[in-house]
C-alpha cells in the first residue's frame, strides 16, 4: 500500500522554555487537506506546541517533522520557506504600516500584485480598507490582516493560534465562516488552536486535547463527539461561539 508522508508530524515531543518542560508527549500528523484542532484550557500548553514547530518555543525531545523532513535545527525563516504558516496568537501586524505594505512585506520577494490579489480575493474587506494603518483596523480586521499575511507565503500547512480571541461573537462568527471558505478554497492543511469548543468540533476532522501540558485525546473529531463528552467537558471549560 501506498502511504504519503504528512505535510506536518509531530513525534512524542517535549516543548518549553528555558530547559523548562510544559508540554510533552504529544504526537500528531496533518496530511494534506487535513484539518486539526487543538483544544484546552488556558495554559494547557496549546500555544507552546504551534510554536515548537515555528521554532519558537524550545523544543526538548522528540522530533518534529516538515514533508518528512526533521525540522529541528532548521532556521525559523526557512520553516516558513519551506510551507509553514503561522498565526500567533494576538495580531500579528504592523501598526504603524497600511494593510497594503502589512500584506507586502510578508510576501516579501514574491509577485506583489498576486499576493495582494490573494489576500483580497480571500478578505474583501481588507481591500475597503488598504490604505488604512493597522491601528485604524477593527479587531476582526486585524485578525484578517494577520490570516492574510500568512497566507500569502502561500503555506502548505498553516496554524492559527485563537483567530477569534478578544471578538465579539458576531464577529467571530464572520471571521470563522471566512476562514473555513479560504481554508477550502486554497485546499490547505490546518492546525486551528480555539477556546470555543463547538467552534473546534464544528471545523476540524481532527482534535488534539491538552490537559495541563499532556495530550489526554488524539484523534478524530467524530469519535471525540461520540465517545468522549466527558473529555470535552473535563478539559475544557466550556465557552460557546
Ligand atoms: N515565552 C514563555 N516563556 C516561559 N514560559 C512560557 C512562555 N510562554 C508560555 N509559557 C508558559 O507555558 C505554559 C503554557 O502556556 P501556553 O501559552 O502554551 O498555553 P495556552 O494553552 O496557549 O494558553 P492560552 O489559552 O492562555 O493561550 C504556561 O504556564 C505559560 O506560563
Ligand atoms: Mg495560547
């Protein structure tokens, strides 16, 4: 049988900070068109697991890998070269900077008109609004500039650390449907970190839950739903879109 390597694979890793552990045996694998969610409290651990990927939490032991590639030692730059999105948690923009030049200078040395042309196809409003400063911006605006900029480094696999943190619920209500029709259009492998857990159940195939730095489920969202309310409820206090 053939088997294809997983654009995104987490092996048994351990992640932290300064020596110090906070998340550990967590193992995972995105093929491509797959979409993850991993769910948990505050300071579960979630964060610091997408960022063991970027390179920018520390990773202990275990190993990481890119394509089948070991990412471990690989320069952060060259981990989103090498089709890594990453949105971090909070809004990942340049205040002082119109959404127009946010866009380009994450496109960097890419075709300009077509990442502009990318980030406004997927966020309209983001065109309404391209000469504005990033600090003009709603929160839900903001959010969109930080998922465009993403974006157009045109990832394979890209990972959203709680898109809909701080916005009100009509809001995050419109920024998930846009981002589920942008992650179906581009066909993108996902890794969506939320609080909301129906938001979590709703869009991911997949769930990752972190109970206090340890993984206590891993698998598919339907067995979860199924299987597992306690899980769901144990873990995680309970937050409604
Ligand atoms: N840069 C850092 N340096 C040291 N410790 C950190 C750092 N970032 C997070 N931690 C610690 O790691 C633990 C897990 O944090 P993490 O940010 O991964 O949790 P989280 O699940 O993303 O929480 P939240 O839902 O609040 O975003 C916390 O105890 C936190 O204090
Ligand atoms: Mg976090």
């Amino acid at each position: 049988m053939m088997s294809t390597t997983p654009y995104l694979e987490y092996r048994d890793i351990t992640a932290g900070y300064n020596g110090t552990e906070v998340v550990s045996q967590v193992s995972f694998a995105v093929c491509k068109g797959q979409r993850w969610g991993v769910l948990g409290r505050n300071g579960a651990g979630k964060s610091t697991t997408l960022a063991a990927a970027v390179g920018l939490s520390q990773l202990q032991a275990g190993e990481i890998l890119l394509n089948g590639r070991d990412i471990g030692s690989t320069p952060i730059f060259q981990r989103s070269r090498s089709g890594l999105g990453f949105v971090p948690q909070g809004r990942d923009i340049f205040p002082s900077l119109s959404v127009e030049e946010n866009i380009l200078v994450a496109a960097k040395n890419g075709n300009a008109s077509e990442a502009l042309d990318m980030a406004y196809t997927m966020f309209p409003r983001l065109k309404e609004r391209r000469n504005n400063g990033g600090t003009q911006l709603s929160g839900g605006e903001q959010q969109m500039l930080s998922i465009a900029r993403a974006i157009v480094t045109k990832p394979q696999v890209l990972l959203l650390d709680e898109p809909l943190e701080g916005l009100a619920p009509k809001v995050r209500q419109e920024l998930m449907a846009s981002i589920t029709d942008m992650i179906d259009e581009l066909g993108l492998a996902c890794v969506l970190v939320e609080q909301y857990v129906d938001v979590i159940l709703d869009f991911s195939q997949h769930v990752l839950v972190l109970e206090s730095g340890r993984p206590v489920y891993t698998g598919p969202t339907e067995d979860l739903r199924r299987d597992h309310q306690d899980i769901i409820e144990n873990a995680i206090g309970l937050r409604k879109l």
